[in-house]
C-alpha cells in the first residue's frame, strides 16, 4: 500500500494541537492524511486555567489568530498558541469535527484514550453499510507542543510501517508491539465498520 492510498485521519479534542502536528508531518510525508477533533468547541488556553477561550468548530483558524491577537498579544505569542494557528492556517482553513466527516479511512489514529471512546462510539452508531473495515489506534499524546510532535513522529513510523504492508489486519500487532518496545507507549486498538 503506498502512502497516497492509505487512507489516514488523526483526531484530537479540538483538532489545533496534536491533531495538526501529525498532520502536517503526515503531509509532508505524502500521506493521505485528514484531521479532526471531536470537542463540542474549540479551546485553547486563555489567561488563566480556568479561562479558557472558546470557539466554535465554523471558526477559521485565521479568525481565531486575528481574535488572539485583539485579545492580549502577547501572552498569546508567549503561550505558543499563535504559532500553532499559524502552522494550522497552511493546512487547511479551520478545524473540523469527526463526527460530521462520512468519508471513509483506513486507520484513525487518536490522540487521547478520551478521544478513542468517542471515535470508537460514533463510529459503533453509524449504520455499516460497506463493511470495510477501519483500524481505531489511539497513541497517548500529552497535550503540548514536544509531546505533540513525538506523538507526531509515533504516527508518522506507524503509518510508514502500515504503507509497506498488504494485510494492515495482520502487520498492525506486529508493528504496534515494536512501537511500544520502542517508546514504552501501550496502544489502544480496535477495528470498527462502515
């Protein structure tokens, strides 16, 4: 399977952090590669823990930028968030939500087990009308820019591993138990229908 014809989505909670990490290096990559979260919003950090900001999933990320930047420039500049819609604007206009997205993939790669549940659950209630099958692996990727883009690199390895494979069904364990021997991560997966 080359990697334009595998069929690759990553999702977080808000798709703005760990999500578009691994989708620009996926990109970058060659791969066939989407992005999602699966939030009811859009949050990012505000000015205190307890404040975040909040936006809708119809909200560009230049509109989110432009927002920040009348907000408090600079805290937002210092936090790393600017960067982040930056690097996310080059890919694609804003975040979108899984639960909307019927297209169908090979392998969905989640960002926390939180998010694994949701996927696997939207996923369990949709009606199977193809049967094909798709590969839910969730790889626990702490909600910061390093963790991100190591959790990035796990994906992209995973699906360079997939890519060179005929049967995904039997090379995922054996690709998922090097990957763990190799960054001591344990893995979540599952095979769900369409």
């Amino acid at each position: 399977m080359s990697s334009s014809t595998l069929r690759v989505v990553v999702v977080c909670m808000s798709n703005m952090n760990r999500s578009m990490e691994a989708h620009s290096i996926l990109k970058k990559k060659g791969f066939n590669v989407r992005s999602f979260g699966v939030g009811s919003h859009v949050t990012l950090p505000g000015l205190a823990p307890n404040l975040p900001v909040v936006y809708d999933f119809s909200t560009t990320y230049e509109q989110m930028c432009k927002d920040l930047l009348c907000k408090n420039r600079m805290h937002h500049k210092s936090n790393g968030v600017l960067q982040i819609l930056g690097r996310n604007e080059r890919i694609k206009s804003g975040p979108e939500r899984f639960q909307e997205c019927r297209d169908p993939f090979d392998a969905i790669f989640t960002c926390t087990e939180r998010v694994y549940k949701v996927v696997v659950k939207d996923l369990c209630a949709r009606e199977q009308k193809t049967w094909q099958p798709v590969h839910v692996i969730n790889v626990e990727i702490e909600d910061t820019v390093e963790a991100a883009t190591l959790g990035a690199l796990i994906i992209c390895e995973l699906c360079q591993g997939l890519q060179q494979e005929d049967d995904m069904q039997s090379s995922l364990p054996k690709l998922l138990q090097a990957a763990k021997k190799k960054t001591g991560k344990s893995f979540l997966r599952t095979i769900c229908f369409y």
